[in-house]
C-alpha cells in the first residue's frame, strides 16, 4: 500500500490501497484545492521526479528543499547543537541521498513543526532517523498521519535541548509555534518562524496572515499575541519557510515595527491613501 501524498499541500496520509476521497487541509479556507481538482501522488513518484538541496544557511544551520518545487515550496531547517540536532518544519521528499547527507551532519535527534502546512511527511522523518515530532496540542486535529513519534505539548513554552526552545504564538493556527535558537547568528540569537512570522520581499518587514493564498488578514489581537510572545527572545535573525525568506539583522525590531504597522492600518491609525 502507499502512502499518499496530497500535490497541493505536500501532506502524507496513512498507507491505503486506495487514495484518500479528499484532503482536510487543502479543503480548509486557509489553503485551497488545486486547480485541476484534487490530485495525489507517493514517495517513489517524488523520488522519481525531484531531488533535495542541502543548503548551509550559517554555521549550525542547514536548510533542505526540494528541487524543483512541489506543494507550497517550502525548506526544513536542520539546526546543530552540542546535545544534538533538531528538525525545524518538515517537507514532503525524503530519499537516500538527504538521509546520508542528514546523517553525515550528526543525524536528528527531535523534530519540531510550526504548523500544520509544514507537516507532509513528518512520519517518514520520523522513523528514518528514530526522532520525535513535537507538535503543538492545539493543532492535533490537522495530523493527517500520526503515529508513535509523534509527541503533543502543551501551554506557552517547551524546552528543548541545546538551549533551544518551541515558542507558541498563534496566529496563523491555535497551536502556530516557532523555534527559538539563542545560538543563532554567532550568539545574538535566531527565531525559525516558518510563516508564522513571515518574511515578506521587504526583508526589514514581516507579516502575519490567517490565509496566505487567499489573503485573510488576522485580527489586531492575534498579531499583538505573536508579537508578545517573542518580545522576551533574544534574537537578531528571523528564517522564514523558504529559501531566501531571511532578516538577517535587526529581526526584533523588525517583528515590532511590522506589528505596529499592521495594527495601526487595521485600526485605521495609520493613514493609508485608497482614493
């Protein structure tokens, strides 16, 4: 049986002879069904037609994406501690070559995942490299494939290894959640925000949306939350969930000052010129 994997979002579900009659994730008014309807395919298709890039991003942070691009396009994030290497997001494609290549930097010993868009093939992760996946408890229902490795937390803060830290802030998902990683540029700190954070092409900016794809805004409270929950981060860059989606310096007050922005248009402080 395979496992099949959604094309419009990357999501992998449980073996079946059959696919899946639809998937609740793209069905969700914060994605979208693909054009051409609902489509499937598995690993050994993906295999076939798309490699890994393993990218070094700084020294202890290596990012991995799939080439060409398939679903949302987005990168994992592979961070190196002293106590061990952690996972940051998920994608779809895993093959020999990205398992060495992992294994060869010191392998994974804990997977992390920002959101539900970011989960694809967490259980093929998961047991290649015998990790666990911490998920956020208030996304449970979007798990599309559990399993024993995955692992549900609970409240504001989670402890990891290495001094890193999962952070939930909300937003996007109840249970929307980024990595804090006080190692990060040479010591100043790095929070992996996925789009939970999102780095916008203005890269002194950010942004926070309910839909990406269909533009939904959040409300003032749920961007006041995200932005409250890494006031207290020390961190001086941001890496977003794709290639190039950096603020590589001053990220803290890139999150306040876009915050303070989008609050101010949403409540019309801000003047903004419509005519």
């Amino acid at each position: 049986m395979e496992s099949f994997i959604c094309k419009t979002c990357g999501t992998q579900f449980p073996p079946s002879e059959i696919p899946p009659a639809h998937c609740p994730i793209c069905e969700d008014e914060r994605q979208y069904v693909g054009w051409n309807g609902q489509e499937w395919t598995h690993l050994a298709e993906l295999r076939a037609s798309h490699q890994n890039e393993v990218r070094p991003l700084e020294p202890g942070l290596t990012g991995i994406a799939s080439r060409p691009g398939f679903a949302i396009g987005q990168r994992a994030l592979l961070v190196q501690t002293p106590e061990g290497n952690l996972l940051w997001d998920c994608i779809s494609l895993l093959d020999e070559a990205t398992v060495k290549a992992v294994k060869d930097m010191g392998g994974i010993r804990a997977i992390a995942i920002s959101h539900p868009h970011f989960y694809s093939s967490l259980q093929e992760w998961s047991l290649a490299f015998n990790a666990p996946v911490y998920l956020h408890a208030l996304n449970r229902k979007w798990v599309m494939n559990p399993g024993g490795g995955v692992h549900y937390w609970e409240g504001e803060r989670l402890d990891l290894f290495g001094g890193l830290a999962l952070v939930r802030c909300g937003g996007h998902f109840p249970g929307g959640t980024v990595l804090h990683w006080p190692g990060g540029a040479e010591g100043r700190g790095a929070i992996l925000s996925g789009d939970i954070i999102n780095v916008v092409q203005d890269r002194r900016f950010v942004s926070f949306l309910y839909s990406y794809p269909n533009q939904i805004p959040l409300p003032a409270r749920a961007v006041r939350q995200i932005a409250a929950a890494v006031e207290p981060l020390a961190f001086e860059r941001i890496y977003g969930g794709w290639w190039e989606r950096e603020v590589l310096q001053d990220g803290k007050e890139a999150v306040r000052r876009s915050a303070e922005r989008y609050v101010d248009i949403l409540e019309e402080r801000k003047r903004v010129d419509l005519e």
